[in-house]
C-alpha cells in the first residue's frame, strides 16, 4: 500500500506531529540519526577558529551572488550557451515540468533516470512525467527506498533516515522479485545497485540537480557518493538538470570553500567520493556523456524571497541539512510531520515562498527559537530572525501583507488580545488601572489556559505589583 | 512575458543596498598552507585515501606494468579496459601479453554498452592530478579515456605520478588554470564509491566501483625516500 502524504501542513501539522512524537520506534530512528551526523560534523571541525573564518567566507560569497543574481544568471546562460548547453527558464513547477516533457517528447524518450534532486521533488518530477506517459525513476539508494516504498523523502541529504534496516529488508524482499531477507545492509546495497544497473544502461534522459552553478565557466557542480548521479549525467543521451535560480556563484573558485562547508556540513565528511564539474555536452571524438545537455533555471516563489532584503538571506542555503540535524523540533516529529519538500528549519523559511504563506505558517511557529540551527548554519542564514518574521506576517493585516498567504494565520481573538496589550503598554493609567485590577483579581484567573497548560501550570499575575511592593518596603 | 523577462524582471525591480564584499580566496587559501615537503604531501594524500577504503602502491614508470598484472591476478580479474591510444594503456599492452584480456575502449558507448555494464571487471586510467588535503584524484576524462572508464566497471585502477600532487583544490585549480580551460567533464574521486543510505551504515560499491586502486608511480627506485 502506497502511503500518500498530501502537500498541505496547515490542518494538519499539529496532528501529524502529535503522532511522530508517540512514535517510539521513529522516535528512536531520528534520535539515533540526529546524534550520529551531529557527531560526525563535530569532528570535521575540530578548529572553531577555521570553521568561523570558512562560515564567514561562505556567507560573503553567498551573499554577494545573490546581491547580483539577475548578472550572474545572464552570464551563466551566455557562458553555457556558448559552451553548448540548453539554458530554460521556468517560473512555476508546471512550467519546468512542462519544459522536462517536450524534451522528452522530441527525443522519444520513455524513460528518466533520476540522480538525487530536491528541486524534482519539489516540483513532483515523477508524477507529472508519469501524468505524461513517462517513467522516471529514483536511482540513489535513499531515494530508491522511499520510492519503493511509496513514500516521500523524511531528510534533503539521507531520504530514508526514517527507516530501520529490518524495514528495508522487508521492503526488498517484498517488492524486487526473487530477492529473499536480509538485514546486511552490504547485501542489500548489492541488491539495490543489481536492481538498477541494468535501468541505468538503458534511460534515455538522465536527471539531476545541481549543488552549484558557476557563472564565468558555464558549469553544473553534483556532489555525490553513489555514483548515481555520474550514470544519469554520463550514460543516458540527454542529460537535464534542473535547479533553483539561486544556485549561481560568478566564479569557479568560491565553489571551493562552499562545497568544503556542504560535505562537513551534512554528512561530516572532508569530500564526497564524487565531485562531477559538467562544462558542456558530448563533444565530437568523445566516446560517452549525453549529446544534450539542458538546464532548467527554476524560479516557483524565490523571487517573492528575493524581493525582500531580510528574507533574501533564505536563498544563501546549499542545502546541507545541518539545520535539521541539530533541530530539536525536528528530531522529535521528523520529516514528514512537517507536509513539505524540504523539512525542517530551512523547510519553515523557504516553504512559505514555494506554496504560499497560508499552507505553511504553523511551520514558522514549530520552533522553540533556540538558535541551535543559527549556530551551525554553514552560510550564516539567520534562521531565527526569519521565523519571527514570518510569525509576524502570519498575523499582518491585509493592506500591510507582502508575502503571498500573508495575514492568514491572522485571528480574531489574537488580533483582540495585541490591540489591547498594545493600548495597556502605550498609557500608564491604564496600564496601573489594569495591572491593579489583574493583581487583585488574580485567584480568579483561569486553569486551562489553551497550550500553555498542556504540558505547564496555569499562569497566575501576583497577587501584588511590582509597583505595591516597593510602596511597602521598609526604608 | 516570457519566463527569463519575468524572472529576471523580478530580481532587477528588488531592491539591492548593498553589495557585500567578495574574500580574497588567495589569502585563505594561502593562510592555510601547511609546511610540508613533497615526500610528506605523498604521505598526507595515502593516508587521507586508504582512510577511504582506497588501495595504494609504490610502484615506478617502469613497474608498474607488473604490479598491476600480479593484482589482477590476485583479484581474479578476467579483463581490464584500457583507453584508446595511451602512452601507459600500449605500454601495458606490449607487457601483458595473453596473461590479462585487455580491452580497448575504441568506440562509442552507444555500440557496446551492454558489454561495458556486464562483462567488464576491471579499468585503467590515468590521473591527471591529485589533491593531498582530500584524498582526492583528479580526471578530466578524454576521448583516449572517456568519463565511464572511471564509474562502471567494478575495480577502478589509477596511475597517479607522485610529482603532480596539489595541496589542496585551490592549488590546483590555480596552478594548472581550470577557469580558462574547463573540459567537458572534470572529476575528483576521494575513494571508491559508497553510501550510508541505510541505516548510516556505511557500504562501499553503490552504484560506481567498490575497489578503488591507486599506482603511486614515483620518479625514481620503488619509494626509497619514503
């Protein structure tokens, strides 16, 4: 039975995480997983003094891209065009979609083979090529386990952290036929690259993403351990990679220092065991590497952050999932509790912009604002202040709303309650008038006190002010 | 409107302040610098790739024929592609005689894929360079040498001249000028391929090789200054 998890968290978001949280065993997954990557990132790092000084070079660099995107777009189109790469431009999902489909048609494709790419899950590849009369399927390992068990991704970087082995065992034995049980994970690797090996040899189109984008070379940087995202670049006679609009940086250099921050960052490693530099198709004399190769630039809400000086800072992310790891909200509920392509710190700031602030603003309040996200973020995205915005933009008014969704957590009863506060706070008679009236009042206060009181005791004003206990101190 | 005017119409009409500064990567880089010397950088690089499950030989041009010979043979392998017109795949060729099957890779994948994903067991190919810092191995697959020689077939052997060995990324890239001359495809592989999808638990041979297998081939007698 497939598992269908629906691409809209606002109703329910609370319900969904209320059943990850008394979820033991998925409780005892994350954990376990949580505390692994946080380990090894910690060892990648041993001087703080370099991982300072390499943040702060990350977030310039980032920083400074984005400060002069709409350039450096136009020079990486010039650069790849030259180079003899097909440069697309799609504003929404549909439109990159629809751009994937009329490759495909022309060249008669049938099949895709998918390297890992966040932005196809973020504009349902699969199922508008399967719409489409397409097959694509997932080749890396994370990704082949969550589609085979008709499920979504729960983490950008290690898609099946939710599962234990003994459900990826009982997976393979269940769906790849003649494949009995096992819980070593050695022969099950072998059974997923046995399953895909002849897959691979016969795609038409390959898919990717991209980590990086450099303007002054035309080139699409993939970093990978599988060799997966090799095969579906290098085999299949198309290759199309589709990536956000943000991933452009002017020079081939300042991929250096950000792809050391993304593997140390992620999964703790000093390098992956791939990094693929593609600059243009199959050149003639060369005997392999697709003779097309296609980049589809997506834009589907990152302009709306873009547009905005503070939230801007939501498209530095290289998406390492650093974040997530050291997220105590997310290593409670995991990945899918949230209802979104990219969970997680990262996945509440960016959300919004994709699928409208309506569908996603509880996600901005999943977050105990601790900063630990703030802490580790190898690009220095201030994750905490761009929550606190969104919170607020949940709650704006209609003539003040910048962000598509804007004001739609907005209540009657919290817009009543600010009103009042701020008229309490702006004038001191009626500030010492109210704060009497609730001091002598106080054992009239209520016990159930909404979420407050699920988990604390009911908040009670003192029985005397500040204000009365100075008058009756003794000189 | 079309999609490029639209969203490169959005991203001129934001508005833009301030340009932050871009760092100098040569100070970084250069205030890295380790003091080491060419022998200590060889040593760095092996131990940062067998700390990756990678395989690594002294050996010299003039060897390194039969050493990969005698490791064929003790890995059992049938056959071994080699690039088409190479200095080092005809210099193993005139060597090895009948005793390993040697395959060229000479034609267009499209004429032999099938044969190349099931019955190849083993490949040869150069590295143009390598990284100390990283482990990492240096490809810029050619026509002689094309990108899959490197990802398909299941042991992967490189021939790696200990004289072209980088510090770090940054060196080489500066060093031997990537910006202006970037190739079709360029490669660093830091080990054979693997993943920890399941479970993080680590599992080598994914989906590209599962041995990695490194000639040192050192400019003079087999490693007497190490």
């Amino acid at each position: 039975m497939s598992q269908v998890i629906h691409f809209h968290p606002d109703a329910d978001f609370k319900a969904r995480s209320l059943a990850a949280v008394q979820d033991p065993g998925q409780r005892k997954n994350f954990r376990g997983a949580m505390d692994f990557l946080q380990d090894k990132r910690r060892v990648q790092f041993p001087d703080q003094l370099e991982l300072e000084g390499l943040r702060d070079i990350g977030s310039a660099i980032r920083r400074n891209s984005l400060a002069r995107l709409p350039e450096l777009l136009v020079q990486l189109e010039t650069r790849m065009t030259a180079n003899g790469i097909q440069v697309h431009w799609a504003a929404t999902a549909d439109e990159a979609n629809a751009i994937a489909i009329e490759i495909a048609r022309r060249v008669n494709a049938r099949t895709i083979a998918k390297g890992k790419s966040m932005v196809s899950e973020e504009i349902e590849f699969n199922h508008a090529m399967k719409a489409a009369g397409i097959e694509a399927f997932e080749t890396d390992m994370g990704e082949y386990i969550v589609e085979l068990a008709g499920e979504k991704p729960s983490h950008i970087i290690m898609p099946a952290i939710h599962k234990t082995k003994q459900a990826i065992a009982a997976l393979f034995a269940e769906k790849i036929p003649g494949v009995a049980y096992t819980e070593d994970v050695d022969e099950l690797i072998k059974i997923g690259r046995q399953a895909l090996r002849r897959k691979f040899a016969d795609a038409d189109i390959g898919l990717s993403g991209a980590n990086f984008l450099v303007a002054e070379t035309g080139t699409i940087c993939l970093v990978e351990n599988e060799g997966n995202g090799r095969l579906c670049t290098t085999v299949p006679r198309v290759h199309i990679a589709v990536t956000g609009i943000e991933k452009v940086l002017e020079k081939l250099e300042h991929v250096l220092p950000l792809y050391s921050l993304l593997t140390r960052s992620a999964t703790g490693q000093s390098i992956t065991t791939y990094f693929n530099l593609i600059s243009r198709p199959r050149q003639p004399g060369e005997k392999d590497g697709p003779e097309e190769v296609h980049l589809i630039l997506l834009d589907n809400g990152r302009s709306q952050a873009y547009a905005d000086e503070q939230l801007r800072a939501t498209l530095q992310c290289i998406r390492c999932g650093a974040c997530m790891n050291h997220c105590p909200v997310y290593a409670r509920i995991g990945g899918h509790a949230y209802g979104t392509t990219y969970p997680g710190p990262i996945g509440a700031i960016v959300s919004p912009h994709m699928m409208g602030l309506d569908a996603t603003y509880p996600l901005a309040f999943a977050s105990t604002l601790c900063g630990a996200c703030v802490e580790v973020c190898p690009v220095k995205i201030p994750i905490t202040d761009i929550l606190v915005r969104l919170r607020n933009e949940a709650q704006a008014r209609p003539e003040t709303a910048s962000l598509r969704g804007s004001g739609a957590g907005r209540s009657k009863l919290a817009s009543a309650f600010w009103a009042g506060w701020t008229l309490v706070y702006s004038r001191l008679k009626v500030y010492r008038l109210t704060s009497w009236l609730l001091s002598r009042g106080h054992a009239l206060s209520p016990i159930e006190q909404g979420a407050w009181t699920y988990s604390r005791t009911a908040l009670k004003p003192a029985p005397k002010r500040l204000r009365d206990l100075l008058k009756d101190r003794k000189p | 409107m079309n999609a490029r005017e639209l969203i490169l119409g959005r991203l001129r009409a934001s508005a833009v302040t301030e340009i932050p500064a871009l760092p100098v990567m040569k100070d970084w880089y250069g205030a890295h610098q380790r003091d080491e010397d060419a022998v200590q950088r060889i040593q760095r690089l092996r131990s940062v790739l067998e700390a990756v499950h990678t395989e690594v030989h002294d050996t010299t041009e003039s060897d390194w024929p039969s050493l990969l010979l005698r490791l064929a043979s003790a890995k059992g392998l049938r056959n071994l592609l080699i690039g088409d017109n190479t200095t080092h795949g005809d210099t193993l060729q005139a060597v090895a005689q009948e005793s390993l099957d040697l395959i060229r890779y000479d034609k267009s994948i499209e004429d032999w894929r099938d044969v190349l994903f099931d019955n190849i067991d083993a490949s040869l190919t150069c590295a143009r360079s390598a990284i100390a810092e990283t482990g990492s191995l240096i490809l810029w697959p050619d026509a002689a040498e094309p990108r899959l020689m490197s990802l398909v077939p299941p042991v992967h052997f490189v021939l790696l001249d200990t004289r072209k060995i980088y510090a770090d990324f940054y060196q080489a890239i500066t060093a031997e000028g990537w910006k202006d001359a970037m190739p079709t495809n360029a490669l660093l592989i830091s080990g054979p391929s693997k993943t920890a999808d399941i479970q993080q638990t680590l599992a080598y041979g994914a989906h590209g090789p599962r041995e990695l297998v490194v000639l040192f081939c050192h400019e003079s007698v087999k490693g007497e200054s190490l």
